[in-house]
C-alpha cells in the first residue's frame, strides 16, 4: 500500500467520507487517491480568499475542482461528523486557511490539515521553490501552524510515516483541536506496511477514578445539595466536548435539579426537560433567569469556560454562592478540591443518586416547586407546534396570538422567537456572529437542534462556509441505516455574507438544499452598537442577494428566493408548507431568504451583552 492510501484508509475508519479543501501543485498527485479510498473531494469556493491556481486539470475537471473557502467547511463537517479533513498546497494554500483553522483550535474543533508540500530533495537541497519565500526554509509555515495545532508532523520518509499518521490523528481526537501533516510530493507513492489498518484507532478511555476518592466526591457533593435550599446546575461550553456531554446530559436528566446552560453550552442539554430554565450570562440574561441565579445558594457548574462574551464581561466568581466546578479532570469544591478526578464518573453517579431519592427527598420537593412554572418562563418550544396564520380585518394573528398591523416592520427579537418555533428537532442551525447568533441563542431550540456559532473566536462569515460542510455531514448520516433527514439552517448576516458568499455556489454544486437567511440592515449592526452608530466603516455596499443563485448558475427549480419586509410576511412563509420541512426529495432545493430590519435594531440579548462588557471595561 502507497503512504496516502495508508493515511486515506485510516480517516476513512473514522468516519471520515468528504475531503475540503483546494488543488496546487504538491498536493494534485495525492488527490487521484481520495475516490479510490471511498473519499469525495469536495470543491470550496476559496481557503479564505487565496489567490487562482492555474491547474493542469481539464476545463471539465476545473469544474469539480474549483476548491477554495474550505477551512470553515471542515469546521462544520466536524462538528456534526467528529472529525473532518483539509488539504490544502504549501505556503499560500495553507495560509489562507490559517484563520479558519485558528478558529477550530479556539472553538475545540477537530480537523485534520493535510498540506503538500514540494519532494524531499528539493527541501533538502533548500531550492527556491514558488509558495515560499525563495529562501530555502520550508518549515517556516509549519511553525505558524503549531501555534493553532496540538500537532505538527513533517513526513520526511515512509519508514516511520504510518506511526506518525496514527498518532497525529489520535491527537486530534484527544485534544479535539487540528493537527498539521506535511506530505512531499514523492511520498505519495511510497510504499508503507498496511497491517496497522488491521488495528482501528481508538482513543483511550480516562483511567477509572480511584473507587475510594469517588465517592468520597459524591458524598461531599451529595451533603452540599441536601444542604441547600436552592441549588441549580450551569451547564457550560466544555461540558459538550466528547469527554464529559454523555455524563453531564444524564446528570441533568436525573437529577431534577434546574439548569441553566451558558451561550457556549447551547445544544448540549434538550431544551424540552421540565427542568432546563434558560440560558445564563450573567446581565445579558432574561432579568428572570438572571434573577434566580442570583438568589440560588448552591450552582454545580459542569464544564466552565470563562470567556468575555460567555460570561458577559468576565463575572464568573459570585463569592456569596457556594459553587462546585466539575472540569475534566478536576472536582472542586470551595474548601476542597480533587485534582485527577475525572468530572463524568463524578456525575453519572451523583445523578443515580439524585434519581434513587426520588420524590421523598428534600430536592426532589424543592424542584417541585420550582418547576411549576418551567415552560412559561424557559421559552420551551415543541419541534411539532405550528402556528398558522390567520387574518383579521386589517390585522394578523402572529404566532403569539396577538393582533398586529399586516404592515408591521420586522423586528429582530420578534423575528427570531418566531423562528424559534418553526425550528424541527435535529435541526443543524450556523449562525454568523452578530444580531443572527445572539437572536437564535437566547431563543428555544428543539430537542436535538445543533447550533454551529464561533462564540469565542467570532470570524464573521464563518457560518457561510461552516453551513457547506453540516449539510455534507447530514447527508452522509442519512445513509446510514435508520438515517433521517436533517434541515442545514444559515442565519448570517448582509455584512458577514459579504465575506464568504462563493459559498453558495458550493449549496448549489453540491444541491445541498441549505436555507438560508440573510439579515438585511445597511451593514454591521453589532459594530453600530460597540463603536460609530453612523460611521461609514460600518457601512456595506447593498446587494440584492435573490439574484446569487442565478449568478451561481443554479437551474431555476433546484433554488427559490424571498424577500421579507414585515411580520406578516414572515409569519406567511413559516407557514407555508412548501417552504421549511424537510422534503422527500433527495435534492431539497436552496432557499434564500433576506430578513429587512432596520440597521440600529438589535436582539436584546446583543444589547445586554455589549453594555455588560463595556461595564466590566470602565
């Protein structure tokens, strides 16, 4: 077996079955080998706006291959498959995708980053090679790269190229970050043992906590919740990485007690339990969420991340409220902490134990009491609601039942609680940082919804391209056996769009079927807010966006496009039918809906967070 089939054949065990990324010369011959290993290449629009390559390939084979915006699709691949794969050519290849990659080590993301570079003997030789600074150092960009990898490897010989392959792959599952492999042009071909492959790789399990100091663990916890009056749990970003989201899920399940989940955490508990009470960030939290954070006496917090926005300025210590911290390989307590204790043993037992008290125990007729009003104020919302249209006179019965003006002007907050109940279960929803994200966040989601928005590394048009490589992941789930459909929703807006718009030729290449809404407001409205409310730099040039699918070339039935000046109209096309459930076709068409608000509009939510992080700044 040749070294790129060895290495091919591995992501192919692990589920991998879509390649992104675009063709330069060091890595072309390596690409012959994708089909063959049951790989499909998937052509991107640009690695983040890197320059044209000049391709050897056919005019035919130019329109397969015509690769580019692909970081941000590996990003979303990953997040639905586990793990995904970008390739990109040395130099100006992978330089552009750098951004992208940057934002999958901040967001925990794994991606495999497969970059050609030129042969062995024209690195040795230090030859002035095009995509390099024609000084010999061909190293030079993997060194950028091990700044945003939790590994980089070089193959420089087949001799020890499969137990490299394998252990930057497993790296990348246990760090859940990318990992850098550098292939010369004359590896490819080169001959290697193909009886590891007998082997798949696996990534070992924690070592089991130390029985004794387990439960020692559980005991002390279990006192601190009895002990309290009102103790909540917090469910943060990191509590839906691989290592900890089965524990923590279950232990919220069972133990009743009432959880908040963090913006981060959004899509890691279901939303339709009687005890999921909304989404907590400190100021920027509906005032009664925030109110019952405030007055709790006890907040076990699963999986804390502490970013600005996360947090809403960094206020994550509250020294009148007992908190324990469950991380992974920490529990810690206020006066007592257990270093290499894995936090999942930790929780799957504190939740049987919780769910044994049953309803005779001093929580469970705390959660009683509390939960009586669950629904109302947690905004739940059920995947099978509908809420169809009716008119009145000179009026609309909007989702709410409430009679408003046919003519009313879109609104953000109405707009995104009333697309909040048309969402399905497993919905996939990429949101581009902004009035989108902030308005689908701290609005209910169904059971199973994924949400895909960069709340920490917060690359404006990510969503675009992160949107490509979900709809990909979804429609490789549904054949599997017992696969289901799965919607692919972009919520971006006019300026982020504006970034990663040759996308969309990919939707309409692939016939991925993506629907998309674009929030049309004159610009960046989330920078209106922070700094120039009328400044020019926050300005975009308008475009009319339902003409992309034709400048795309998509056949006039495998696209639709809309636009959306006012409640009603909204409220029509929700209801309409034809427009959001998941078809029967194997080609769903795209659909492209701008959203006109006005451009000093903003989600509450976004308000509350930008004036809570200019507070703690002052």
């Amino acid at each position: 077996m040749n070294l790129t089939e060895y290495l091919y054949s591995r992501l192919h065990q692990l589920g991998v079955r879509s390649v992104f990324g675009c063709p330069g010369d060091f890595n072309l011959t390596s690409l012959d080998y994708l089909e063959p290993c049951g790989l499909n290449w998937v052509g991107n629009a640009n690695e983040l706006n890197a320059g044209k390559f000049k391709s050897p390939f056919s005019e035919e084979e130019i329109k397969s291959h015509d690769s580019r915006l692909a970081g941000y699709a590996a990003d979303g691949y990953a997040r639905v498959r586990g793990i995904s794969v970008l390739m990109t050519t040395l130099g100006v290849g992978e330089l552009s995708a750098i951004n992208a990659l940057a934002g999958s080590n901040a967001e925990l993301v794994p991606v495999v980053h497969i970059v050609g570079y030129p042969s062995t003997a024209a690195q040795k030789n230090q030859l002035p090679i095009h995509h390099t600074l024609g000084d010999g150092d061909f190293e030079r960009f993997a060194r950028m790269s091990a700044e945003i990898s939790s590994a980089v490897t070089l193959l420089k010989d087949s001799s020890n190229a499969a137990r490299l392959i394998d252990e930057t792959i497993l790296e990348c599952l246990r760090s859940s970050k990318p990992v850098y492999i550098g292939l010369p042009m004359d590896l490819v071909r080169a001959e290697v043992d193909p009886s590891p492959l007998a082997q798949p790789l696996a990534v070992e399990k924690p070592t089991p906590n130390p029985i004794a100091e387990e439960e020692s663990a559980v005991k002390m916890i279990l006192d601190c919740i009895q002990a309290a009056q009102n103790p909540v749990i917090v469910v943060d970003g990191l509590a839906g990485k691989p290592h900890t989201l089965k524990s923590a899920r279950s232990f919220v399940e069972r133990s009743g007690l009432p959880c908040f989940i963090t913006p981060m955490a959004k899509g890691v508990i279901n939303e339709s339990l009687p005890n999921f009470r909304g989404v907590y960030a400190e100021k920027a939290s509906q005032p009664t969420v925030f109110e019952e954070i405030q007055t709790c006496d006890l907040i076990l917090k699963i999986g804390p991340r502490a970013t600005d926005i996360n947090t809403a300025g960094f206020r994550t210590e509250m020294p009148h409220i007992e908190t324990i911290k469950f991380e992974d390989d920490r529990v810690a307590l206020r006066f007592d902490e257990f270093p290499g204790l894995s936090a999942s043993g930790v929780l799957f037992k504190l939740g049987d134990a919780l769910y044994r008290e049953g309803s005779s125990s001093p929580t469970a007729s705390i959660n009683s009491r509390q939960f009586s009003d669950t629904s109302e104020r947690a905004g739940s919302v059920s995947s099978a609601s509908t809420f169809p249209s009716s008119f009145n006179g000179g009026g609309i019965l909007d989702f709410q039942g409430n009679k408003t003006d046919k003519s009313a002007p879109l609104t953000q907050d109405w707009a995104w609680e009333r697309m909040s109940s048309w969402l399905q279960e497993d919905d996939i929803i990429a949101a581009d940082i902004g009035t989108s994200a902030f308005g689908t966040l701290w609005s209910g989601h169904p059971r199973g919804v994924l949400p895909m928005t960069q709340l920490l590394w917060c690359s404006i048009g990510y969503a675009v391209g992160a949107a490509v490589g979900a709809a990909l992941a979804a429609r490789e789930d549904e054949q599997k056996p017992q696969g289901s459909k799965r919607r692919t929703i972009l919520l971006t807006g006019d300026g982020s769009l504006q970034m990663t718009v040759q996308e969309i030729s990919t939707m309409v290449r692939r016939k991925l079927g993506v629907i998309i809404f674009v929030v049309c407001n004159e610009g960046y409205t989330i920078e209106r807010l922070i700094n120039g409310p009328e400044a020019e730099y926050n300005d975009i040039q308008p475009w009319d966006h339902k003409l992309l699918p034709a400048v795309f070339q998509a056949a006039p039935e495998s696209a639709r496009t809309y636009a959306v000046h006012t409640k009603a109209e909204l409220e029509m096309l929700l209801t309409d039918p034809s427009f959001g459930p998941a078809e029967d076709s194997d080609d769903p068409p795209l659909r492209l809906v701008e959203l006109h608000m006005a451009k000093h509009d903003a989600p509450e939510a976004l308000h509350g967070m930008i004036e809570a992080i200019a507070h703690r700044k002052a």
